[in-house]
C-alpha cells in the first residue's frame, strides 16, 4: 500500500519539479525574440502516471504572440508559480501526514 502511494508523490512532486523549471524558464527568456511559452499538460500527465519520469513538454494554445514572436506572458507564468508552490506545499503535507500513519502503525504494532 505504502508503496504505491509513495511511488504517486514522487511522480506528482517530480511534475511539480517540471514544471517549475519551464516556468522559470519562460520567465527567463521573456524578452528572447522568438521564444514560445513552454508547459506540461500537467492533468493528463499526472492521470497517465506512466513510468517515464519525464513529462511531455507542450506549447501552451492561445497565447498573444508579441511583434517579436515571443508568447510569454508573465502574469500567467506568475501565476503558474504561485499555484505550483501551493501544490508543492499541500502535496508535501499530505506525504508528512501519511508517514506519520504509518510510523504510528509500526509504533502500535511493538507493543
């Protein structure tokens, strides 16, 4: 049980991870002639959760392509930042509760 559950937060920090670089990434190259957004499609990859620890990287639909071909727009990259770190924290609390279950379990189980 364990193991598969711990085997899903890895998979789920590991596109967090992911797609924290993109963004950053984009936010980098904001001002790079030419430069278009990069993403994960971050549901699908997550509801696949294939072996392969590297997700799909896609060209994000529908965004406004500046005079110099770059797409980026930085307040949707902050906000990708924003609810990634959020993810980030509550997938982190989930994991620290569900060990501290399983510690206790090993705990009733000496006595």
């Amino acid at each position: 049980m364990f193991e598969g559950l711990a085997s899903n937060y890895e998979r789920y920090m590991t596109l967090l991870t992911e797609r924290q670089k993109l963004v950053a990434s984009n936010i980098a190259n904001a001002d790079t002639p030419g430069y278009r957004t990069k993403d994960i499609d971050f549901r699908s990859e997550f509801e696949n959760l294939s072996e392969d620890m590297s997700p799909n990287v896609v060209e994000p639909a529908n965004l406004a392509v500046k005079s110099d071909g770059n797409n980026v727009d930085l307040d949707r990259e902050a906000r990708l930042l924003a609810e990634n770190a959020l993810r980030y924290q509550i997938a982190t609390n989930f994991a620290h509760g569900d060990l501290n279950d399983v510690k206790m379990a090993i705990n009733e189980g000496k006595g």
